[in-house]
C-alpha cells in the first residue's frame, strides 16, 4: 500500500474544558449530562445532529428489560428521560423490569432538553480525527467539521464511540468478536407507517400470539417465537420469491408510542462478519439493507392484514452494529462474573439480561450456567467502575458497547439500561477526576457508586 505525507498543519484550539465526551449516544448522551449535573464544564462532540446515537439514529426501540426477577434496575438519568416521555405520551412503561417502549424522535429533543438544562454543551456534525499525546495523558482531540481542523483540550476524556475510536487510536488495547473472531450480525433498521393495528392485531391472535401484545398500542411479536402465522406467510413468500432467507433470518416488531399507525421493525439482520467495522463492508451492509427492506416492506404491504396502506415511514441513516471493539480496562468483566452473579464493592450497574448474541455464535457458552442456588434477589450480576477506566492512559474512560467485557459479557451488557448506567458512571468519575486533578484511576469507584445511588439510580 502507498503512502501520502500530509505537510504540517497549524490547528487552532477552538475549545477547553474539564471533560470532553466523543460520542453522543446511548452511553455518552448521560454521561454529559452526569458530568455537566456534577459541575464540570462539558462538551459532547457527535458527528450527528443529534444525541441518541443507535436509540435514535439506528432506530432502536424499546429498550430491552433488564431481566431482574426482584426489584428494577435503572440508572438515575435514564428514570427522568422515561418519566419525561411517558409524561408527554412518546414513552410506555411495558412491564416491571423497566421495558419501554418510546418515540425515537422525541426522544432526540428529550435527551437535548435534558443536556441544556444540566448545562451540557453540544458540538454536532462533528468528527474525531486525532488525538495530541503528552505521554501516557491526552492532550486534546483533533476533529473536523465545516469549520475545518480544531483542537479541544480537556482535563478528562470520555470515549462513547461505540468503537473504542479514541481509546485505540491513543495506544489502547482492545479484543473482538468470539473465539473465532467473529463479530455479532449487524442490523438495518426501518418503520413502516399507516398500519391499521387493529387489522394487524386480529392476523396476529388468529395464528395464537398473546403474549407480549395488546391491542392497541403495545406490540412485540418476534418470527419463530409468538406468531406462527406470520411465520407461515414469510417462508411462504420465500420459497415464492419475493423476499429471501436472510430477510427473514431475524423478524422482530414493535409499535411506537405517540405514533399509533407506526411498526418498528429490528430487521434485516446482515450476518456476521470479522470486522463489522471495515468501511467497505459497512458501506455493502448498508445498501444491501435497504434492498432487502425494500423486499420485505412490499411482502408485508402484499400479503400481512393491516399493511395494505402502509408505507416506509423511515431507514435508519446508521447501521445496527451489535458489537466491534472492546477495548482493555482495569478490569475486564468475564462470562464466569455474570454466570456467578457476582457482586463488586464499585458496582455502576446491575442486570440479569440474558446473554444475547446474533449470530457468531460458538460451543464456549454451552460450557457455562448461571448459579441458580443463590435466592431471586440475589440473582444479578454488576459492572464494577474499573471495568471503564481505559488501562494505560491516565485520562481517559469508557463506556457503552465498547467497554471493558468479554465476548460473551458485552451480548448483555449493550443495551441500553446498562448503557446508561456507565454513562452515568464516566460522567461522574470524569467530574471527579478533573476536579480533584486526579487520573482516571485514581478515582475512587465506590465514591462514584454512592453518588449514584444519592442521584436514585437503583444499585444494591
């Protein structure tokens, strides 16, 4: 491969502050407004023009339960942003363990309103390049947007990138995919609206679904799993042609709330890859999802009761990667930590969502099984502070789908309740430590843990 030599560039620093968050989506949204609410000047720099990253972005509705047998599971700032839309009808509380349904739209301006009154700024349209080293400390980032190249200067770093971006590009290790390299299938999701529910709803019940769906507004349906008459209609229409076995590989439908012709659909899954974040397959992944929506839209118009007059409503501008990058931190939490349900003095998070892998999947996890002999409220695993301070580089953490967790692990902790959670958690440790003029793991997690808990996130 050759090479080009760029000249030297002369690049102003447009901006300093006490903690910079790069990503504004599941994770970095709340650990802005975590920071911002703990008094540290700060800033989350997204490339979109919105918070929300996959919530928003790649469509991703409802948040998922966190699978508690006893008692909820949800962080401070995540209760506000569902007791917000609930309130205004964009959310609906679905059942104990904090399953939610909600409007990714709305939930767009929730998250900004919520970023602006903590005073969190915001800088879209706005992209990593680089980072400046002073030794094993960041010195500031270097992005792009319309203005050209800038530098920001901050006391502490958080990377919300989903990808670990920032971590691995200032000499962080990381780890990805299973056993065999191979990262989960990634997704393309899509809305059909002006679908009668009611229509809709009679098709499902009449092919045995009650589980999971009332009628209307509350709807889950997964292929495979409640409707075996949609099941029988999609391999119908595969082996006639119009849509094909990996359009239907995964089916997963939800309604919205706020918008009650819309269906959300979790589909098409793309398959795995061993690198779901190489530019080229991301870019085929993204065409061939809209080809297979486009398929699937017109056997739902054609063929599903309720659809008749519906259309694509909208195809969510960013691709649903599961899983990529996790990237090396203090410490790595294990598949024996969650099967164990083990508990951490510097717990941020707690869950006892399942292990959920599409695709990649291997014979590892059939060697495992969760301690049954501990009583239900003891059933739940957590996520200790260390598992989001970046090993190797004093100023910096992270948080969401990228952190510190096996394979196995970050299939159950990328949702989004224990996204939010460390988000939280970064977002007060990085307040903390610019505070203090402390590096990151000089920060004392179980001091972060009862400042959560002060705030009324639910730990125990």
């Amino acid at each position: 491969m050759s090479t080009i030599f760029m000249s030297k560039k002369e690049i102003p620093v447009r901006y300093e502050y006490d903690v910079v968050i790069l990503g504004g989506g599941t994770a970095g949204a709340i650990a802005g407004i975590a920071a911002a609410r703990e008094g540290a000047k700060a800033l989350i720099v997204e490339r979109y023009g919105c918070l929300g990253g996959s919530q928003t972005m790649a469509l991703v509705t409802p948040i998922m339960p966190e699978g508690m047998k006893e008692g909820n599971a949800e962080s401070s700032i995540s209760k506000e942003i569902r007791l917000r839309l609930q309130a205004k009808g964009f959310a609906h509380k679905y059942d104990g363990n904090n399953s939610s349904w909600f409007d990714t739209e709305m939930l767009k301006v929730e998250l900004e309103e919520l970023a602006i009154e903590n005073g969190c700024d915001l800088l879209y349209h706005t992209s990593f390049v680089d980072a400046v080293m002073d030794e094993q400390k960041i010195k500031a980032i270097i992005v792009t947007n319309k203005a050209g190249l800038e530098a920001i200067t901050a006391k502490q770093f958080i990377d919300c990138t989903g990808d670990g971006d920032l971590a691995v590009l200032v000499g962080a290790g990381y780890t990805k995919g299973n056993q065999n390299g191979k990262n989960q299938s990634v997704s393309l999701r899509f809305e059909m609206v002006g679908v009668d529910m009611n229509r809709f709803g009679e098709f499902l019940e009449q092919g045995g679904q009650a589980d999971g769906y009332t009628r209307p507004p509350l709807l889950s349906t997964y292929r495979g799993n409640l409707s075996k008459t949609l099941d029988r209609v999609l391999e119908e229409k595969c082996k006639e042609g119009y849509v094909t076995e990996q359009d239907i590989h995964y089916v997963q439908l939800f309604s919205m709330p706020g918008n009650p012709t819309a269906i959300s659909f979790n589909c098409p899954e793309l398959g795995d890859s061993k690198n779901a974040i190489d530019p080229i397959y991301m870019t085929k992944k993204s065409i061939e999802g809209k080809q297979s929506i486009v398929r699937l839209a017109t056997c739902f118009q054609k063929f599903i009761p309720g659809f008749e007059n519906s259309s694509i409503g909208q195809i969510a501008p960013m691709l649903g990667v599961r899983e990529s990058r996790n990237i090396v931190t203090e410490y790595q939490l294990g598949i024996d930590d969650v099967m164990n349900y083990t508990k951490y003095p510097d717990a941020i998070a707690m869950s006892d969502y399942e292990i959920d892998i599409h695709g990649a999947k291997d014979e590892a996890l059939t060697q495992k099984s969760y301690n049954k002999s501990l009583p239900l409220n003891e059933q739940y695993f957590t996520i200790p502070y260390r598992s989001l301070i970046v090993k190797g580089i004093d100023n910096l953490l992270v948080a969401g789908r990228c952190a510190g967790f096996d394979f196995y692990v970050q299939s159950t902790v990328r949702v989004q309740h224990t996204c939010r959670y460390m988000g939280e958690a970064v977002g007060i440790g990085a307040a903390i430590g610019a505070k203090e003029n402390k590096a990151a793991n000089q920060v004392d997690g179980a001091i972060v843990r009862e400042k959560m808990i002060t705030y009324g996130s639910d730990l125990r």
